[in-house]
C-alpha cells in the first residue's frame, strides 16, 4: 500500500472540504464524514510519523480567515478537543488520566458540547474591546461588530478585571433558526442546512446589521488570558465566576466524580437533547481542578485534560438503491427509498419514506444519488437532500408507476392533493391487507393474535377477502397455514369470537372508510343509535352529525353507495358481529345526553377507554379537562389535579362505586 499517496489524497479531500465549510459556508457532506476522513488521516499519520508535514489538516485547526475581515493574533492559542465516539474511549481516557496523575478517583467538570462557532471575547477593564472567530486557532477573524448584536454577550463585565479574554461557542437557537429559514422561504431565499451553518453565515457578515436581524447566542466555556484577578482553582468555580460576571453560561454543565459519573452525564443529557433550545454534538469533560489540568498539558493542539464525547452522528451519506411504491389501506401510494444500510442516530437505516412524488421532485432525488440521510432522536429517518457532486452519470429519474404495483388498477390523483391512489379498492390485496389489519387493530374490532405475517398468508391464500371472512375461519384452514401452531390457531379463532360483541362506534371505524377516525365514528353511532339508520342516511342527514362537515359526508356516502360494502356489512351481522343499540334517531333523547364527564386517575373494575366507551354510549360527552361546564368528575385512585380542580369549582365528584351504580341505573 502506498501510504504516502494515500495521506496525499485524504489531504486534499479534506482541504477541499475545508474550503467549502469555512470560506463558503456550503458545506457538501455531513460532518461524521469529514470526522471519519479526519480520523484516517490522523490515524495513517499515527502509524507514519515521518509522513507529517506543518501543512497538513490535523496540523491546524479551522480553515483560512476571510480576507474582508482583519487579522486578529490570538495571545493564547485557541484550542481544540479530541473526541471519544464510544464508552470504551471514556474509558481509556479516564484511565490515562488517572495513571498520569497517580490517582484512584477524578473530579470532572462536564458541559455539553455546543454545536456552533468558537470565539474568544476581549475584555479590557470590564469593558468588551475585540472578539474574534478561532480560525486556525493562532490567527482568527476580528468580528467585534457581529459580536456587540449577540444579546447574551455582555457589552461591559459586572467587575472591572483588567484583562481577560473569555472562550465560548456563538450559536443559533433552533426557534431563531426556524424563524429565519422561515423569512427565507418567503423571500424565496435559500434556505440554511441547520442552526450551525446559519450561525457561520450570520457571524460572517461585513454588515453588521445583517448579523443583528439574525439572533445569535452566547455561551461561554473558558477563559485565556486573565489578569486583574486571582482565579478560583476549579473550572466549574471559574464559569460560577464568569456568571457573575454577567457571561451566558449554560446550566446543564455539572461537576462529576470517576468514568461512571461521566458517561451518566452523557446519558442524562442525551435524553435532554431533543427538548434543548439549541444544537449540541456531544459532552464535554475537563479535569476540574486546574493545578491539575497544568500538570497534564497538551499533546500537539488539544489538552489532555479535556476530551468531547461526540453523540451518535444524525446525519450520514448513502446511495439511494431504489425507490419502490407501497400501496396503503386508503390506496395511497407511497414511494419508499431503499437504501444502502448505513448507520445513522444510533441505528442501521435501509429504508425512508419519501411521502409522494412532489417531495421525490421538490429534493431532486435521482435513484443512484447519494444522499444525505437523518435520523435525530427517535425521529423517523429521512431523506435530507441529495449531494448533487456525486450524481452518477446513469441516476434514474423516478417514475410513479401508471398502474397499481399490487393489483393492476388505474391509479389516480385528485386535483388538490398530492398522492396518488390504486383506484382497485378491496379488490387490491394491498389495501385488503391493511384493511384487514386495521379492522382487527386494537381501537377497531380488537382481535388478538391477528398480525400482519398471518393477514399476508390469509389474503395471499385467497382464504380470506373481506372481513366478514375472518368470521368464517375454521380450526382446519388455519393449521394449514406457515408457523401456526395449533395453540395459537385456538386462541385466535377465541380472539375472533370475542370480538363479536362490540359497539357500534368501533364497528363504524373497523370498517376503515375514509375520513371516518375513531372520533367521527363515535359521533355517528351516537347520532344515529342504530346500524340500520346509518345505513338509511343520505348526504344531507350525514351533514347534520355534530363535527360532520362535507369531506366527510362524501366519504361516508361514497362507502355505502358500494353494493360490496353493504353485502360485506350485512355478512358481519349475519356472523354474529353485535352490539348494543339504542334505536333513536337523536341523541339528544339517550340517559346521559348533555352530560359532561371527566375521568381521573385509575378505576380498579374498569380501563379508561371502557368507562369512557360506555359513557359515550349512554349519550355523555367525555372531556379531558375541567370547566364550569363539566357536570360530574368521576375519581379513580390516585386522582390528580382533576379532583383538586373539582373541588374548587364545586362540580359533583363520583367515586368509583358511586360511577358504577350510576351506569347501572343508566342501563350501560
Ligand atoms: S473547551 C481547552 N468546552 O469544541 C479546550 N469546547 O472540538 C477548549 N466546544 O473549539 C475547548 N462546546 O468550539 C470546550 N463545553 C465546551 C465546548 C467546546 C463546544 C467546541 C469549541 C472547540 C471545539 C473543539
């Protein structure tokens, strides 16, 4: 292997990249790739040390000042962290650490790593003098305009100390990154990739003004220079001090004793992280006491009292395989991206929604693009963008099939909305499928054991069509079937009994109708008490329901004008599918009708959804706050601030015996 070549070619990749993310502020891959370059260069240097040259990238920091902005020499040099990207990395640290310092046990400061721009401030007798950008870490920007818009930057310390420069990273909180991406798109601007990069670009203005309007933030982590004033010997004492002395820094930081106490911090602010005001890439930890961290030193530009523990990288590149279509219950066609598995927020990724064919066109996705992937949280993952330097001369644009990719039908788009359907209905083995599951789920009929590798073998057999054949099922078909035991084959032919006594709300949402959710349905079955009078409505009297506007009617009407939709009803109830009925046409005229309950806390005879349904079917209204207007709060154990809520407005408040009896009375 020639390893000088090699080191040559990484170099200039990341020189490149360099370029694009610090002059031009348009970055074209995501940071884990340039870390994972930067840590092969590192690493073939490690191995080849006569190969290191002073112009190589790991030798500097950051990239080349801009040329409109002066020069500025840092006194003391800004430094940089290495990183840990896993426990067994803490671990070695900590253990060099210890063994250096000849101790059992360490005190640690630890901070979140903030995902922006670092900056040092000059103050001179209090008063703030120059700031600065990092640059290479010796040679920085003078930004002191940009930097006098930043608010949390105080313009005068609360003491006078003669000279200090105050470390600290320039960042952008999400909710001002969302309003200015906002104010883009209606300019029709491009918008920014993330917090970060708009904080570069906003710290980067020659106009001021422009920096002003763009709302950057403050937080400090150190200090270089300081003269005037004794330091306190620990670093959590020194940001203690810098608060006082009017700087922005963060509370999340803590102190921490030992490598359990770190990755515990880790821990606590990874679940943090999402709800954080702003980006972070990681934690930090730096010895805390300061006598000591002199004693450690430096090795080449980072100290070896400090170490940034990265979190799992949120975005990552892959190439784009393949876009398929899933056909869904209502029809609906999705394009799906599959994916060269890459790994992305702590999980292996092969496939992303890609929603419908406008967003497919808005992203100018092309099948063989590599493309950004991202996955922040427990978020969904996404196809970010596409890095467009890499298309590959063959990309493929992607073409939404003419027809349906399960059944054949036609497909078809209604003017105002951007899916396109299968048009095949139940007879598409597609929507058959989810129509099934959806009928069986939980909300619906509730069918145990009723998944959605038994529906495929069921659907895919031809042993069941509709739902009413899942009524029709015997022992025998069943045990015929792949990985079906006979146990499981009992307990779900019991599952499907079971569910023979229903309700009338959950009956109407199983049947899966568009536009028709659990609570539309709930509001039919109350209005109109029967199966039989539902069936009898036309437009106008669905149009009458409470909360019942067009779209809906239409739905609902479209349904039942299908013969195959009455024939696969009527089948049900001749199947034994039953509930209770009140066969009255208003609502108005049930037990309970214009009652308003509120539930709370935990009934020992009943589930909440129960109590709730057999309210409902007693013609209350179920509420999930209290107001003047609520007539009886219904209080399980441990009731909360419901119950407190009830009291103070004198509302007639029901024990669990007290709610039954009623029901009782009530018929339910
Ligand atoms: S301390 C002596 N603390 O990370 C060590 N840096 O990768 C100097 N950063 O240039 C840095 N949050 O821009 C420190 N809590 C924190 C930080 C932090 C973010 C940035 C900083 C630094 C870079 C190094």
């Amino acid at each position: 292997m020639d390893y000088a070549a090699n080191i040559a070619q990484l170099r200039a990749q990341i020189e490149q990249h360099n370029h694009r993310y610090y002059v031009l502020d348009d970055p074209s891959i995501p940071d884990a790739e340039y870390d994972k370059l930067f840590r092969a260069l590192q690493a073939l240097e490690a191995q080849h040390p006569e190969l290191v040259t002073i112009d190589s990238p790991t030798q500097r920091v950051g990239g080349a000042p801009l040329k409109a902005f002066a020069e500025v020499h840092h006194r003391t040099a800004m430094l940089s962290l290495n990183n840990a990207f896993s426990e067994e990395e803490v671990r070695a640290f900590d253990t060099r650490i210890r063994e250096a310092l000849d101790v059992t046990e360490v005190e640690y400061a630890v901070e979140p790593k903030f995902d922006g721009l670092a900056v040092t401030l000059s103050y001179r007798d209090g008063v703030f003098v120059q700031g600065a950008t990092r640059g290479d870490g010796s040679v920085g920007e003078e930004v002191t305009e940009n930097l006098r818009t930043v608010q949390s930057i105080p313009l005068r310390l609360t003491e006078a100390i003669h000279d200090v420069e105050i470390r600290g990273e320039v960042l952008m909180f999400k909710r001002d990154f969302a309003k200015l991406n906002e104010a883009q798109r209606a300019k029709g601007e491009k918008e920014f990739v993330n917090p970060r990069n708009a904080a570069a670009g906003a710290l980067r203005q020659l106009d001021a003004r422009i920096t002003a309007s763009r709302r950057l933030s403050f937080f400090a982590y150190g200090m270089g220079i300081c003269e005037g004033v004794v330091l306190p010997g620990q670093h959590h004492l020194q940001m203690d001090l810098l608060r006082q002395w009017g700087v922005a820094v963060t509370r999340q930081r803590r102190v921490v004793r030992g490598v359990e106490g770190l990755l515990a911090y880790y821990r606590e602010i990874g679940t943090q992280r999402a709800a954080l005001p702003f980006d972070i890439d990681g934690v930090v930890y730096k010895v805390n006491d300061t006598l000591l961290q002199q004693q450690l030193g430096f090795v080449s530009r980072a100290p070896r009292f400090a170490i940034a523990h990265k979190f799992p990288a949120e975005e990552a590149t892959t190439t784009l395989l393949d876009i398929e279509v899933q056909v869904g219950r209502t029809g609906a066609l999705t394009p799906v991206a599959r994916l060269a598995p890459v790994f992305v927020g702590g999980v292996t990724v092969t496939n992303a929604t890609l929603h419908n064919e406008d967003e497919i066109r808005r992203k100018d996705l092309r099948i063989g693009d590599t493309v950004v992937v991202r996955r922040a949280g427990d978020v969904i993952p996404e196809v970010a963008r596409v890095v467009l330097e890499r298309r590959p001369a063959d990309a493929r644009e992607f073409i939404m099939p003419p027809v349906c990719p399960v059944c054949g039908s036609q497909v078809a788009k209604l003017p105002d909305e951007a899916v396109w359907r299968c048009t095949g209905g139940l007879y598409c083995p597609a929507q058959r499928k989810q129509a099934l599951l959806h009928f069986a789920s939980r909300r619906a009929m509730n069918i145990d054991g009723l998944g959605d590798k038994l529906v495929e073998q069921l659907v895919d057999a031809h042993i069941v069509k509709t739902p009413a054949d899942l009524y029709k099922l015997g022992l025998l078909a069943m045990i015929n079937l792949d990985r079906m035991g006979e146990k499981s084959a009992v307990n779900l032919l019991a599952g499907i009994e079971k569910s023979k006594h229903t309700t009338l709300a959950r009956f109407i949402f199983a049947l899966g109708i568009r536009n028709v959710g659990e609570t539309t349905a709930k509001d039919l079955a109350q209005h109109f008490g029967s199966l039989d009078n539902l069936l009898a409505a036309d437009l106008e009297r669905l149009q009458q329901v409470r909360d019942v506007g067009p779209v809906v009617a239409q739905s609902m009407a479209d349904f039942l004008a299908q013969a195959h939709n009455r024939e696969v009803i009527a089948q049900l109830r001749v199947a034994g599918v039953q509930w209770a009925e009140h066969d009255r046409q208003v609502a108005t005229t049930l037990p309970l009708a214009g009652q308003t309950f509120v539930l709370t806390g935990t009934l020992a005879t009943l589930s909440r959804d129960e109590a709730k349904e057999k309210l409902e079917a007693l013609g209350a209204k179920v509420s999930g706050s209290v107001s003047k207007k609520t007539n009886y709060v219904v209080a399980g154990a441990e009731a909360g601030s419901k119950l407190d809520k009830a009291q103070e407005l004198g509302v007639t408040v029901l024990d669990e015996q007290q709610f039954l009896a009623l029901l009782e009375k009530e018929g339910a």
